[in-house]
C-alpha cells in the first residue's frame, strides 16, 4: 500500500506501542483470495484500466486503520482491503486526508473512488453518499482513571471539558446535549473538536480535556495504550444513538456500490470478514451480512 506522508499528529497512532493486539495479530493468516473475474468484469472501465481503486483515510482509526509511518499501514480496515483488492484483482491504494469533511467530499468531487472506513452511517449523509455497511458501533467515553469527571452517560456532561472528532457524528450529538444542559440552566458542555484520534485522546492524556466521546472499538484500544491511565465510561448505553452502523463510502448510487457489496458477501461467506475481525479483536463489532446504507432499517 501507498501512503501520503502524514502530519505528525497523524503519525501519533503508528508511534504508540502496538503491544496488546501484537498477540491477536499473529493468529493464523488471513486466507488469500482469488480474482473473482465476474465481479472485476463489473467495475467501470476505467477502474479496471487503471489497475487501482483510490481509497481515501483519515490517517488514524485504531483498530481499523494504524499507521505505521508514510508508507505502511496495519489494521483490520487495511486487511480488509487487501482481501477487496485481491478479489477484484486491483491494487488499492490508500491516500490519507485530515478530517471526514475532506474525505467525504472528495468522494464526492471524484479524487477518491471510495472510503474502506468504516465511517458512520446516518441517513442525513445517506443524501450524498452510499454506505457499504460491515460493522455495527457503540459511542461512549474514554476519560481518566476512576473517572473523576463522573460522566456516567450522556447527561452527565454538563459543563465538562470533552474532545470528540470534528464534523463527526460524536460531534453533533454532543453538541445538541450542551443545548439541552443550558436549556435546563446548566453549563454548557466546552466542546473540543480534532481533526484525527490520537489528537483527541491527547488531549484527554494531558487534561485539557475530561473525556473523549468517540467509538467504542478505538477508544478500547487507546485505553489498553494507556496503560492503566484511562478507563471506557458510559458502556452499555445509547449516549445519544440508536443502532450505529458503520461502513465504506462510496458514490451515490454508483456501480461500485453493488461491486463492494458483493465482494463483501463473499468475504463474509468464505470466512475471511470473521478471521479479520477476530484478528484485531473486533468480534462485538461484527454483523452477520453487509448491507447498504443500514442506518434507519431494522436491525439486523
């Protein structure tokens, strides 16, 4: 894979010890793939002239997406596409951008073909975006030690000091809870808004925030990193979500669509989907089908 070289704050994630997964990514390979010929015979001519799918980052979405330095990349996403690339017999190569706004439109303007992500799916971007759904996500709190902030859901935010991902759905959520604490004539929520994780857990390690509202399967990985400095809190409640289904962006209504989503059944049946997930110590994250633009559906 090919990387753009990154800002340092994008680097951050690869400089952190990779440590507690190393032993789940050394269990069993992942089972190489052959080129299905009629899903590659689907894709736009040009894609398959090319030779390449031009997939497009925000540089740091442990487990999903660690960057190692500005040309390797390691995580389930990136196993994951390596399994798409072979099956479509194509190379993928990653560009990596700051902040989702720029991702998204980028789709969008045609610089990037697709987003592996996953990235949040809600209907409202379901307007210029398809999603191609492969997991299911929980947003809650990374905070320090004991929680001396005592955020216990999302009420208890009022007046704290919390970092989330800018233009992200975290964002938006906590900023409707800050209106809801004045509206009932509390302090508002100080909302910190970062362009990349490790930023935002760094803001957390240092204390110029209280708490980091983000995904559940990152902020588990950034407090296994902590050794002990920081703890998950507000597990086991919606904190402002209903089902989160997380997935990789693509075109509105484009051929890649299908092409992905089928490619992604049949990673799902062969059993490659499973042992990526397993490998990086995503099982809770893991839905039973793919599915396109799952937000507002019925669970699965």
């Amino acid at each position: 894979m090919r990387l753009k070289v990154l800002p340092a704050a994008l680097c951050l994630a690869g400089a952190l010890s990779l440590a507690p997964l190393a032993a789940r990514a050394q269990e069993g390979a992942i089972p190489a793939q052959s080129v299905n010929e009629a899903l590659r015979a689907r894709l736009p001519a040009e894609i398959r002239q090319a030779g390449e799918l031009v997939a497009v980052n925000n540089g740091s979405f442990p487990p999903y997406e660690i960057v190692i330095n500005a040309t390797t990349m390691r995580g389930a996403s990136a196993d994951l596409a390596e399994a798409v690339g072979q099956v479509l017999g194509l190379r993928l190569r990653h560009e990596t951008v700051s902040g989702l706004s720029a991702m998204l439109a980028g789709i969008k303007a045609g610089r990037y073909q697709m987003a592996i992500g996953p990235i949040g799916d809600f209907p409202e971007r379901q307007a210029a975006n398809d999603f191609v759904d492969f997991v299911r996500e929980y947003v809650v709190f990374a905070v320090h030690a004991g929680n001396p902030a005592g955020i216990r859901d999302l009420a208890d935010t009022c007046g704290k000091k919390v970092a989330v991902m800018a233009a992200g759905s975290a964002e938006r959520v906590i900023k409707q809870q800050s209106a809801q604490c004045v509206a009932a004539g509390k302090p508002a929520v100080e909302v910190q808004s970062y362009t990349d994780q490790p930023t935002s857990i760094l803001a957390v390690r240092s204390g110029r925030a209280e708490a980091f509202f983000s995904s559940q399967a990152p902020l588990t990985y950034f407090v296994q990193q902590a050794k002990g400095e920081l703890e998950l809190a507000a597990t086991g409640r919606s904190n402002g979500f209903g089902d989160l289904y997380q997935g990789s962006v693509v075109p509105k209504d484009g051929v890649l669509r299908d092409v992905l989503l089928a490619t992604y059944q049949q990673l799902f049946d062969n059993g490659t989907y499973a042992a990526i997930m397993k490998k990086w110590g995503l099982e809770g994250n893991m839905i039973p089908a793919p599915g396109v633009n799952l937000a507002g559906k019925p669970a699965q």
